[in-house]
C-alpha cells in the first residue's frame, strides 16, 4: 500500500525518522504475521508492528512499534510511534 505518511509521536528519536514530519511515497508492505515493513521514498526500510489501527474518513492512525532491523545477535530496540497513513492509488 503506498501513500502520505505522516509521523505523528516517537517515544525517542530513531535514525531517519521525525515527529511531526510527513513522508511522500511511503509503502507499508506486510511482512509475516505480526510485522509490516514501513519503505521511504529514500530506500529507509522499518520494521512496523501495529498495536492499534483506526479507520478515518480518507485515511488511517496507526499506532505500534517501529524498529530498524539489525544484523547479528543484536536485539531491536522498539520506539513507540503514532502514524497516520493516507493510501493512493498509481
């Protein structure tokens, strides 16, 4: 699903990623059962698992975790996040 995304709150700053910020071209892509992958238009790839989902008129508030995957034996560190997400059609 690509659209506007817009970054709402962080519960702490994570790389790439701005509270009160919007981002064009955002896809949010499911990833397995729990988790969706979040892609920026410049090529960030996030780790999104929703906790909360709100339908609205034209678009939807998410609410969840996001993480940046690691490599290794290093465990990602979750950040609470409120998005909210308009979806369009190309």
């Amino acid at each position: 699903m690509t659209g506007k995304l817009k970054v709402l709150s962080l519960s702490q700053d994570i790389k790439g990623l701005k509270a009160k910020k919007s981002y064009l071209d955002a896809v949010i892509h499911f990833r397995d059962y729990n988790n969706h992958t979040l892609t920026l238009k410049n090529k960030k790839e996030y780790i999104l698992s929703i906790q909360a989902l709100s339908v609205e008129a034209e678009s939807l508030l998410l609410e969840g975790d996001i993480w940046i995957e690691s490599e290794g034996d290093d465990k990602p560190c979750p950040i609470i996040t409120e998005l909210k997400f308009w979806p369009f059609y190309k």
